[in-house]
C-alpha cells in the first residue's frame, strides 16, 4: 500500500511540474496573440482535451460507456469550466498575485475540511501544520500586492478566488473515487473538451477567441495544451488513484514554485528575500506532507489494533 502511495505522489509530483510551465506558456501566449485569459483558457482545455481524444480514437480505446463514466464527465467538465472561469475573473479583478494566493492556497485547506467532516482522513497536528506552512509559504513567494484597493473589487475578486479553490477542491475530491472502465486519459480528454465546449461562449461574447494565426501562436497553443494540460491532468488524475486528496492538492502547490522558478530563468525575474523564504517553506511543507501522511497511517493503525 505504501508503494502505490508512493507512485501517486511521483504523479502528483510531475503534474505538479508540468502546472508550474502552464503561466509562462499561457502567458507568452496572450502576449504574442492578444487573446484574453478566458480565450486563452479555452484553447488550454480545448487542445488538451482533443488531443487526447485523438490519442483515444488513434490507440482504438473503447470509448466510456455507462451512467456513472457519463456523470463523472459532466462533473468534471464542468468543474474544469467553472474553476478556469472564475480563475480567471479573480485574475481580472485583483490581480494575479492575489487572485493565486486566495485560490491555491484555500484549495488544500479546502479538502482537508472536506476529507476531516467525511472521515476519509484524520487530520492531526500534524496535516494541519504542514498545510498552514504551505499556505504561509505560498503567501511569501507570491506576495500580496500593497495599495489601496476597491472594496467591491476586492470582495468581487475574493469571492471569484475562492469559488475557483471551491471548484479545484471538489474536482480533486470527485477524482479521488474512481469510476470502473474510466481512466484518467479518457476522464481529461472527455471532460475538458466539454469544459471547452462550456466555456467557449463566455470567452466569444467577452474577450473573443480569434487571433492571428501563425507558427508562433500554433506552437504556444499546443504547448499549453501538451503538457500543462493533457499530461498535466492525466497525471493528477492517475495520482489520485492511490495518493490521498489532501496530499494531492498540497502538491499542487509546486505549480506556482515551479512557474516562479521559470520566470526568473526565462524572464529574469528576481525573488525578494520574501519570497525566497516562501519558496524554501513551500519545498519545506511538501517534503514534509509524506512523511506526516505515513505518522498519521501508522498512529491510526495502532489506534485500531
């Protein structure tokens, strides 16, 4: 049992990589095409999920059959929808910053909420420290912008994060209990191409989905459809077959360690001593949440003997 925990966590670990390229591809992609966030979300989950429903179709897999494969696709189509979209109005709203430390961060306090009321875990002293240090972590690396902000804009904004974490959260949740004949490659595929179709829509009627097409713009959109996306997600998906909820939405912090990491390589941002301390308590915090799931499995094992 600790060996396929253990292998979930290695997919948890590469989906939280691949999440952390997903804001300098999504972004130099805005910046080449000038599409908008939620246009840029939709080719996101558009291209990834065609992809791989292409790589379905080509490898001839069955295609999921049955009530439980169909409601499980409409869940999480539509959650990818709604937590894309409301991603990004907090973004609109009170900035990036922001926007990432009220949604990453309230996601894994989320489900350890979620899984303590269920009792799909008990979260001792021990989950809950290392979530509050991931959390401080992540508020250091990302900042909090200063300035005088808008009541309404903030509350407004606020309120789209925290949907957004709601919308993550229930996803990673949802996820957790698999459904027989369904597999994380059919789930994404299925699911985020409805998502698109959801979403679609909403990004014509605000921001509008054309853009030039070129070499460039084609290659930025099947990078952030290739990895960020489709393996992305195939990737978590397939971790939480055997790695807890909570342990995968900690991990899914790596996303903005690994996306600050790049922007200072490739863009040549440069860290304040803050977020220098943010980025080592965040490596800090996932270091420690196997180690701390481990004590908790073995104190409840005991507790039942």
């Amino acid at each position: 049992m600790k060996q396929r925990t253990s292998s979930g966590v290695g997919f948890l670990v590469v989906a939280g990589v691949l999440w952390g390229t997903g804001g300098l591809t999504g972004s130099l992609l805005a910046h080449h095409t000038g599409l908008g966030p939620l246009a840029v979300a939709f080719y996101r989950l558009g291209g990834g999920g065609l992809l791989l429903l292409a790589f379905l179709a080509a490898t001839r897999r069955p295609r999921p059959r049955g009530r439980a494969a169909a409601q499980r696709i409409l869940i999480v189509g539509g959650l990818a929808a709604l937590f894309q979209a409301t991603y990004f109005a907090a973004v609109q709203t009170v900035g990036v910053s922001l926007a990432t430390l009220l949604t990453i961060g309230a996601s894994p306090l989320l489900v350890l909420a979620a899984e303590a009321v269920t009792g799909r875990r008990r979260i001792g002293p021990g989950a809950a420290g290392t979530a509050t240090l991931a959390v401080v972590g992540l508020a250091l690396l990302v900042g909090v912008p200063e300035g005088n902000r808008n009541l309404t804009a903030l509350l407004a904004g606020g309120g789209f994060a925290l949907v957004a974490a709601a919308g993550f959260a229930t996803m990673t949740l949802v996820q957790a209990r698999p459904v027989e004949g369904l597999d994380e490659l059919a789930t994404t595929g299925w699911s985020f191409t409805l998502g698109a179709a959801m979403l679609g829509p909403v990004a014509a009627a605000t921001t509008g989905l054309r853009f030039a097409v070129d070499p460039a713009g084609l290659g930025l959109v099947a990078a952030i459809a290739v990895g960020p996306t489709a393996l992305g997600y195939a990737a978590y998906f397939r971790g939480l077959r055997t790695a807890p909820a909570g342990t995968a939405s900690l991990m899914a912090l790596l996303e903005p360690l690994i996306g600050t990491a790049l922007a200072a390589i490739v863009l040549g941002d440069r860290l304040s001593p803050a977020g220098l301390a943010g980025a080592a308590l965040l490596i800090v915090a996932l270091m420690l949440e196997p180690l701390v799931r481990d004590a908790g499995r073995e104190a409840i094992l005991v507790s039942g003997d």
